[in-house]
C-alpha cells in the first residue's frame, strides 16, 4: 500500500492549497481514505475523511466549512481543499486509508506534506 501526499506549501493567512493523495496497493472500491495533521508540540489530528465507494464525507466539526474533501475514483486520488487558511493551520498534513473506518488508527499512513500559513 502506498499513499503519496503532495501540494503542501508556504500561503498567507486567507490563502488556499489543494492537498493531493495518491493511493495505490489496494481495493480502491471499500475504503476510508482520511486526512490528519499534526502541528509541531501537538497530537495528531482528523481533518475529513471520505469513503471511496459511496463518497461519503466525514469533517472534523472545528474545520468544516473551510476545508472539502473530495476523490477521484478514476485516478485513485484523494483531495483536500483548505481555503481561508489560518496560522493555526500550520501543520503536517498525511494521508491514510483504512479498510472500514475513519480514526487516528487508520491502517495504512502515508509522508506527510508540510503546510506553512504565515504572512
């Protein structure tokens, strides 16, 4: 199983990213595939998750509103779309993908991709 995330990047307050996530490895059609972050001296966080199958989308309630995620079964990608970034969004952002269920087990993780919001 390999996830490949990829778009962090430096953006000032009110900025965007799209954040991308390459899956590949397993059954694409019954899997969660989620986004967590981590800020320096903090614990890893959910961010949104998403089932491969029905699309379904799940948010963290604090982030909901400026962050989507959305898949592109074609490609085996996962997106997630942080608009009106903010200093506090600052933090690594990974992939992961689990069998059944969103959680901070999930089974498989992938490399982070840094996410810098400053002015």
């Amino acid at each position: 199983v390999q996830l490949q995330a990829s778009g962090g990047g430096l953006v000032q307050p009110g900025g965007s990213l799209r954040l991308s996530c390459a899956a590949s490895g397993f059954t694409w059609d019954d899997a969660v595939i989620g986004w967590f972050r981590q800020a320096p001296g903090k614990e890893r966080e959910g961010v949104a998750c998403i089932r491969s199958g029905s699309g379904r989308a799940f948010y963290a309630p604090s982030l909901k509103g400026r962050f989507t995620i959305s898949r592109d079964s074609a490609n085996n990608t996962v997106y997630l779309q942080l608009n009106n970034l903010e200093p506090g969004d600052t933090a690594v952002y990974y992939c992961a993908a689990d069998r059944h269920s969103c959680s901070n087990v999930m089974d498989f993780w992938g490399k982070g991709t840094q996410v810098t919001v400053s002015s």
